[in-house]
C-alpha cells in the first residue's frame, strides 16, 4: 500500500515539475500529424458528427494542467494517434475554465484534468478516460469504440 502511495505522489511531483519547466502549450494550435482538433463549439462538433456519422473524441482541460500539457505535446501529436481519431471521430478539446467549459464539465461530472470522452453523435457519453495517457494507450481507448 505504501509503495503505490510513494508511486502516486511521485507521479504527481514529475507532473507539477513539468507542468512549471514547460509552461508553453498552445493548446488552440495542432500539430503536424497529430490530431486535428475541430474549431468551433460542441453544438457544431455534434451537428458535424451527426452529418458524418461520427462519434465525438471530447478533451476536456485546464491550461495550468501539467498532464494536459503532457497528452497535447507528446500524444495528441503522435502520427498513429492522429492518423486514427482524425479518420474515426470529430474531435474536439474544450478548455474547462470557458463557459462552454463548465457547462460540460457539469454535464459530464468531470473530476479531474486532463478528462477525455467518447461521445455518440447524439452527445451520449460512450467511453471516459481520466489523466495522461502515451499514444498506444489512446489508440486502444479509441479502438474500443471504433475497431
């Protein structure tokens, strides 16, 4: 029990140190290769959805979040985590601390940062993963939804 205390809040320290080291993320810009996220509200994101006939990848965050920062700069910029959600899902990040924000992070019930859900096109909550996740562990909550 201890040890998985010590691993806890360890994790947490390397994540506040990075989120302090790395204060930079331009959480609005895309990278190349990476997920392209859909820029506009999640009513559009629906209506888009709805049209293509696509469930929705929804990244809830927070700006000061350190592990947000992690997932944006080392796997939503993967090339197989990109090559997949942008064929199978609109996806869209939404700051939590907007208004559009808090209206989804009560909807949602949101608890923590950075919160990743999987809508259907309709906006039903399909799938949720909570924290930071490497890429293979995001193409695989992914594929549970869309093989």
């Amino acid at each position: 029990m201890k040890t998985i205390l010590f691993m806890g809040l360890l994790a947490l320290v390397v994540f506040g140190i990075y989120s302090f080291k790395n204060p930079k993320v331009d959480f609005k810009e895309d990278s190349i290769g990476g997920i392209q996220f859909f820029n506009g509200t999640i009513q559009e994101a629906l209506e888009k959805a709805k049209k293509e006939n696509k469930p929705i990848f929804l990244d809830i965050y927070a700006t000061w979040c350190g592990p947000c920062k992690m997932l944006k700069k080392n796997t939503f910029s993967d090339k197989e985590v990109g090559d997949y959600y942008n064929t199978n899902f609109i996806n869209i990040a939404i700051d939590s601390e907007t208004k559009e924000g808090r209206e989804l992070v009560d909807k949602y019930r949101i608890e923590g940062y950075p919160t990743l859900l999987i809508l259907d096109k309709n906006g039903k909550q399909i799938a949720k993963q909570l924290g930071f996740v490497e890429p293979h562990i995001l193409v695989n909550f992914g594929k549970r939804i869309v093989p």
